[in-house]
C-alpha cells in the first residue's frame, strides 16, 4: 500500500486479500468471543467493501442488492478517503472532484441510491474530510 506508483499485476492479486483475509479474521472472532455475533456487520464490511454495483468487483463479483447494504455505503466512503487523501502515490484530490468522480460512478462502481445519500449529505462530508485532514497533519 505504500509502494510510490501503480502496482504490477501480481501485487494486485495480492492486495486484493485483505478483503478475505480481514473476513476470515472476524470469523475467528465471532467463533472464539462469547458474545461477539454483533460482529457480523463488520464481517460484511471487510469481506465485500470492494464488491461493484455492476458485478465488476471483488472477492465475489457480487453485484447490486446482492452485496450488503453496510459494504455498499462503506465502498462509497473508502473510495471518496482515498481520493480526498494524500499517498505516497498521488496527490489528494479537492473536495468538489472527488464528489464528481463518486457520482459518476453511481449504477457502475456504487449503487445510486448510497451515492445520493452521500451527495445529499455534502456539507458534512466536507466538514469531516476537513477535521479529518487537520487531525492527520497534527499527527
């Protein structure tokens, strides 16, 4: 992840296992905690937050209704904290084109309807992008 510049071809495929490796974690966490079913939802998160709405995504091509409706908003959110963020890889976009970029993708990479709760909550979005960004440079 913290490579300078795009990935080859197999450091993708390995990228791409954090999905599953981060499912199975929380499976192991739901078995051994008493208690810890709750834990549920955030298997869905980890497991299936880079699924597309078209079926395009990964670990499972799940697509649509198809994937959980948690995954479904945590995509939209991990997306729009990885344009707005800087990496050792790019420079972070403003606000305004991550926002364009987000609802451009809506009915391919995200389901519309997540996208338009996202958009219809701009403001905030923004506030918190904001506060995020000056707590990560009091780092």
């Amino acid at each position: 992840m913290n490579k300078p510049g795009k990935l080859t071809d197999e450091e993708f495929e390995i990228m791409k296992t954090h999905t599953t490796a981060g499912k199975k974690m929380i499976e192991e966490a739901i078995q051994n905690v008493k208690g810890a079913a709750y834990l549920a939802e955030a298997k869905n998160l980890a497991a299936y937050h880079h699924e597309k709405w078209n079926g395009c995504g990964y670990p499972s091509g799940l697509s649509g209704e198809e994937i959980p409706l948690s995954a479904r908003v945590m995509a939209v959110a991990d997306v729009f904290d990885a344009l707005v963020s800087k990496r050792c890889y790019k420079e972070p976009f403003s606000f305004e084109k991550a926002m364009s970029i987000i609802k451009e993708s809506a009915g391919s990479h995200f389901d519309p309807k997540v996208v338009e709760a996202f958009v219809s909550a701009g403001e905030e979005v923004r506030q918190v992008a904001e506060n995020f960004d000056k707590m990560r440079k009091n780092v």
